[in-house]
C-alpha cells in the first residue's frame, strides 16, 4: 500500500467515525457536537474529493471509488439545505449523518485505485452535469429509503413520516430524471444514438418509472397504501442500476461498463 492509498484510508475513515459519531450524538439530544462531528467528517471527505482531483487531473466522476465518494460528500450538503429551506424536518438530520458513511464504508473495502485514466466517451460537456444530477438524486433516495426502514422496523407510519418522504422524494425525482435526459444527449453526442436499450439506460429508466409510480400512487386514494411498495422497489431497482450492472459480466456489450 502507498501512500496516497494510506492517505485516502485515512481521510475516509475519519469522515465514516465522524459521521456514525454525528448520527448517534444527534440521537442523545447532542446536536451542537453532532453538527460539529459531521463538519469535520466532511472536510475529511472533502480531502478524499481534492486528493481524486489532483492525481487525475479531472473532476472525480469517472470510476467507482471517485463517485462514491462524491456520493457521501453530498449528504451534509442536503442535510443542511433541507435544515435551511424546510426547518420543520431538522430532526432528519441523523438520517443523512449515517447516509453519509455508508458509501465511504464501501470505498474501505474496494480496489483504491487512485488513477483512473479518462476514457474518451467521458471526455464531454455532460459528463460532470449527467453524474452529478444521478449523485443527488441518490444520496437524497438514499435518506427517504431510511426513513421508510427505520418508520417499518418501529411499526411508525405517521403522517409526519410520510411527508418526510414525500419531501425528499419530491426533490430527488427532478434530478434523476435530469440524468436520465442529459445522459441521452451525451449518448447521441458520443455513440451516434439517443437511446441504444443498453443494460444501463433500461435500469435507469425502470428506476425512474417506479418513483414516478410512487408519486402516483401518493395522489389516488385506492393507490395510496402501496405507495412505500413503490419507493422501495424504486430503491432497490437504483441500487442495482449504480452498483449491479456495473459488477455483472459484460455479456451484452453494454457501453456504460468501461472497466
């Protein structure tokens, strides 16, 4: 192990200790030393983003470890908009503290690669804006889908539950399908195609769709009681569109798997 690898563990264990410390120290009542821990665990994780950066030369976007840890970084982010911008759900907090570890307890158990050559498909305008909407959109899919497990494992489905959801949700679904529509684009700048039915561009689309069944089934009142079903299958279908496709063998030649 090198040293930049020895530097990447230690910045990213750090920001896991500091963010399971945040989550547990907001759920003692302890939020002052809760935002405080969470503050220095994103400057760890910041240190993760700015190491990516300069040994690649390129906004850390490309590989799997890069994203990641974009992932985590952007939980704090959230966590403090949604503080700002809907005060009534401040008690979320805890949910994107502990949202914001997992994704770097995943990075300690992968390949740390830390040089990732640019391939030339990515070598375009849309590739920062196309990842990055698909980053906020999971980190936010992410917490909605903790609060869902958390509110079932308590046989909780209060209202203010609910709307929690709903909120975050509500904020996620534009942007998945920002990626979902820049990803087109690219597609057609670089393959000649906006939409080829590759292994990745079905999933995507699959995801979105049963988050927009979510949104439906919130509004139909014989619907209403299947609208979690939906949000979870949506989850699940996301985790195996980011992570799945990308570790299942290339049989069918898709271009989204570049490793």
């Amino acid at each position: 192990m090198n040293v930049t690898e020895i530097l990447a563990m230690s910045f990213a264990g750090g920001a896991v200790a500091c963010y399971l410390a945040a989550g547990s120290l907001f759920c003692a009542k302890k939020s002052r030393l809760a935002y405080i821990a969470a503050i220095v665990g994103w400057c760890f994780n910041v240190g993760i983003f700015i190491q990516n950066w300069y040994i690649n030369g390129y906004p850390p976007f490309a590989s799997m470890y890069q994203v990641l840890g974009d992932i985590s970084l952007l939980f704090v982010l959230l966590m403090v908009f949604i503080r700002l911008r809907y005060a009534e759900h401040g008690q979320l907090a805890p949910y994107f503290f502990f949202g914001a570890a997992i994704p770097l307890i995943g990075t300690l158990f992968m390949d740390r690669n830390m040089h990732w050559s640019l391939m030339p498909a990515l070598r375009s305008p849309y590739f920062v804006p196309h990842v990055c909407s698909y980053v906020l959109s999971y980190a936010l899919c992410a917490v909605a889908f903790l609060i869902g497990v958390v509110g079932f494992f308590r046989k909780d489905r209060s209202v203010r539950r609910e709307r929690a959801m709903y909120l975050i949700l509500r904020i996620a679904f534009p942007f998945m399908v920002s990626g979902l529509l820049l990803g087109a684009l690219w597609a057609d700048q670089v393959w000649g195609n906006y939409w080829t039915w590759d292994i990745k561009e079905v999933w995507s689309l699959i995801t979105a769709a049963l988050y927009l069944c979510y949104f439906h089934a919130r509004r139909v009142a014989g619907m209403k009681k299947y609208a979690g079903l939906f949000a979870t299958l949506g989850f699940f279908a996301l985790i195996f569109t980011f992570l799945c496709v990308n570790v299942l063998p290339n049989t069918g030649g898709s271009l989204h798997i570049y490793t």
